[in-house]
C-alpha cells in the first residue's frame, strides 16, 4: 500500500481530458480536484464540460445504442468479469487514489474498492440470470416466453463519498444490461472516475458505450437529465439534488417517447436504537463506528443515537470514552482513524451544525475543528441531551457529528427513530427477540441491521436502498437491481 502510495502522488497533476464519442475531447476551460488533507495539493487536473458538451455526449451514447444493445449478454458479462480482475490487479493503486483525492483512511479506501469489484462481479452473475428468465405459463396451443431488453441511454451521476464502488457501480449495471452511458462525476472526485473509465476500456467495453463528462450540475448535469434522447438517471447524493433532479426528469421534452426512470439514493437520518437490555459495550462500539468512519460521510452513518432512559447515562459515557480514543489527521496515515471531510465547504457547514448544537445540547466529545493540520479535519463530536424538535436531531448534517437522545422506553425509542422524512438504515440493540421483531415490523428503514452497525452493507447481502426521501429503494447489491435498466417484452406465438 505504501508503494501504490508513493506511485500515485507521484502522478499528482495529471490533466484528463473528458471522453465523447470514442475520443479525448481537448477543453480550455479545466478545474482541479484536491486532496483534502494537504488541500494545496492538486490530485488531478479536468477538463470542465459544457451544455454543448452534455448535448454531444448524450447524442453520441444514443448513436451507440443500437449497436450494444445487440451484443450478447455473455459477450457483455465477458467483459464485466475482465473488469473485475483489472481492479483486483490494480486495487492498491485504487485505494491511493481514494485515500488522497476522497480523504479515506486505508481501511475505508479497502472496503471502497472492495465493493466496486463485488458490484462488477454480482451485476455480471446477475445478468446472465436475466439473459434466460424463468419460463411462463404456457397457454395451449401457444408458445410464450418473456425477453429482456436494455432501455437506452443512461446518465449516471454518482456521488463524492464512495466514488469508485458507487460510481463503479451505477456504470456497469448500465453497461452489462445494453445501455450506453453518459458519466458525469462528481467534482470532488474526478480523477478516481477517470481512473476506472481506463478500466472499461482495457476491459473491451467499446469506446463509443461509455462517455465521461466532469462539469458543473448546471451546465451539464441538468442538461444531460433533460435531454430527450436519456432514457435513465441513476443518481446517488444529496436529497435536494435528488429532488431535482427527479422534478427535471419527469418534464417531457419536445421528442422524447418515453418516460425517463430514476434510480435514486439520497440522504439518511440514520438512527441505532439502544434497548435497555442491550450489549453497552457492543452498542456504543456498533455507534461510533457508524458514526465517525469515514468522518461520518455516508448516507448510512449513524447521526442519532436514541438511548432508553435506564442506561442512558451508561451508553453517553462509552461514547464519551471511546470518541477520545479516536485519531484524527492525513489519511495517507494509517495510524489516524478519520481523515479530513471533503472541502472547505462541506467543513464550514459541519462545524456550523455543531454550534447549532452546542445551543441544542449538551457537548461530551469533540466540538471543533482540528488544531494545527492544513487540511479540512473535524474532531468526532457527540451532544447528548438531544431533543427531537432539534435541528441536528432533525437535518442530515454529513460529517463526524452524533447526537444522544433519551427515549422513555423501548416503543418510545422506536417512534423517536421513526420521527424522520428518511428512512434508510437503522439498527437496534436488544437481547430480546420479541423487540427485535417488533423492530422488524416497525422500523421503517430499507436497511435494518439488528445487533450490529447500520454502515457497511455487503453485495449480495445486504441490498442497499431506502425509504420516503433517502431514494427510490432501489436496493443496489441486490437481486432486483439490474430489472431497473431493464424492460421486459412478453412474447406469444401460435403453434397449433
């Protein structure tokens, strides 16, 4: 890891251009991604994209459609499973990347570049599945059987949090399927994207299926949703973003012959409920760890912890305990557990929703920014004494900031968690199986994790998605995911 390290800061600066239409497209106009623990480090050096741009990447996917939508399926999982032993070949170098340009820790940058190599090797399995579907009931005299087809062009927008197995993700589940796509990165991150586009093409996918446009949401993100030739958006982010972009999607463009699918996963208020016949010990382990990994950055991470009142003080105490034991600095260091949030601006809003709730609370951990290092580094904060009309209780914050509330009893608990327009993951600590179904009936989360974390869903798993604003479910890792950039054709014939 040290040596894929040293390898790739050697290669710090490098320009990428973005790719339309099987060719480098040359722009003027460039931005820089950074490192986000040295900040006046440039990771990479992109080509910013315009309306144009998006306009000619769309086109240049729908013109490729055709072609690939034909292609076998085995022809395209072939070449899915060439992807999957490229990043296994190159997982080091991707976790470097992931450690300098998204400010992962070893270990989060590992898991990262794990799971976007289950991703390739799961959607790959998964269509060949698809590639001959269960028989139909046959009908006398018939002969009847159901075909799936790809839907078109798709845009894929993935987030800065996981940008490779997220992104990685989203791409090929377009791809193995017959769509051609359009990705467009995010801005934080956009050499880790470029860096996998390299390993589309290494494993044969044709240069014309797959585009790559960094660029602002405005310009391009906007109009790549709008235009009438996308069939699909797959979207990961913020819930604002989401929102939009599922409003912009469902305007119908002069042209346009379908209705546009959104595949969305948005925000979470994610919440671990402690039962006062919990595991204290295991419980406050299980919520800081799924609130300060990956500086709690994930859609997933716990930011409530809502605690019956017999062993409150008892839970607020290990939690108190443990977040000082937590290391924070440059994440090219594995001795430093959380590294820095992504940007400056992400740190400001962080470190304003702390004031908030230092008004709201009552401050055990943290509380500030870190002294002395460069980079964009929060201390691991907890408030307890969180109400639930609370603004940190209530708001999605992103970053390494729990809030403690007391519950009267375990049903009490159980509304608190409830009390959120998100619903994605969740978890609970009991000894008891009766409260552990009553959880199952009455959490409503897409993801329910019982005596263990809410982060760190598995491929295969633990299909991924949620409820009311965290998204459309869409419950990526699972076995119904590839059906979303899928249309089924039913198809009888006469035989007598």
């Amino acid at each position: 890891m040290q040596v894929a390290l040293d390898a790739v800061r050697a290669r710090f600066g490098h320009a990428y251009m973005p790719w339309i239409a099987g060719r480098r497209r040359e722009l003027t106009a460039t931005f820089d991604s950074r490192n986000p623990s040295h900040p006046d480090e440039t990771v990479g050096r992109h080509g910013k994209g315009s309306a144009n741009d998006a306009h000619d990447a769309v086109e240049a996917a729908f013109a490729a459609f055709p072609s690939w939508a034909r292609t076998r399926p085995e022809v395209r999982v072939e070449m899915l499973f060439r992807c999957v032993e490229i990043l296994k070949r190159r997982k080091n170098e991707f976790n470097a990347w992931l450690v300098f340009e998204a400010g992962k820790s070893w270990i989060e940058a590992e898991a990262d570049t794990s799971e976007a190599i289950d991703f390739c090797d799961y959607y790959a399995r998964l269509m060949l599945k698809h590639a001959s579907p269960e028989p139909l009931t046959q009908m006398p005299g018939e002969h009847g059987h159901l075909r799936y087809l790809p839907l078109g062009v798709g845009v894929v927008i993935p987030p800065w949090n996981f940008p490779l197995a997220i992104m990685a993700g989203m791409t090929v589940a377009s791809l193995v399927a017959g769509n051609t796509v359009v990705i467009k990165p995010s801005s934080d991150t956009p050499t880790i994207a470029a860096k996998f586009v390299e390993v589309l093409a290494e494993a044969g996918f044709p240069e014309s299926v797959y585009q790559f446009l960094p660029g602002s949401g405005a310009a391009v993100g906007d109009t790549l949703v709008a235009h009438p030739k996308t069939r699909f958006i797959s979207f990961t982010g913020s819930k604002a973003v989401g929102l939009h972009i599922n409003e912009l999607a469902a305007r119908t463009q002069p042209g346009q012959i379908w209705i546009k699918r959104v595949i969305a996963e948005m925000g979470g208020k994610d919440a671990i409920v402690v039962a006062d016949d919990a595991d204290l010990d295991a419980a406050a382990a299980g919520i800081l760890a799924s609130a300060f990994g990956y500086q709690g950055q994930k859609c997933s991470a716990c930011s409530r912890a809502i605690v019956d009142a017999r062993v409150y003080d008892a839970v607020v105490e290990r939690l108190a305990a443990g977040a000082a034991k937590l290391t924070v600095g440059p994440a090219e260091n594995p001795a430093h557990y959380m590294g820095p949030v992504i940007n400056a601006g992400a740190k400001k809003t962080i470190l304003d929703y702390i004031e908030q709730g230092k008004r709201e609370g009552r401050l055990i951990a943290g509380g500030g920014a870190v002294a002395g290092l460069d980079g964009h580094f929060i201390q691991p904060t907890i408030l307890a004494g969180i109400e639930p009309a609370a603004v940190i209780f209530r708001e999605e914050i992103f970053g390494p900031v729990l809030a403690v509330t007391k519950a009267r009893d375990f049903q009490h608990a159980l509304a608190l968690a409830n009390d959120s327009e998100y619903g994605l993951t969740g978890a609970v600590y009991s000894s008891d199986p009766a409260r552990l179904r009553m959880a199952e009936e009455e959490f409503f989360v897409g993801n329910l994790y019982l005596n263990r974390k809410c982060t760190g869903a598995m491929v295969g798993c633990h299909p991924f998605g949620g409820f009311n604003m965290s998204g459309t479910d869409s419950k990526a890792g699972g076995p119904d995911y590839l059906l979303q950039f899928l249309q089924a054709k039913s198809i009888a014939e006469r035989t007598a």
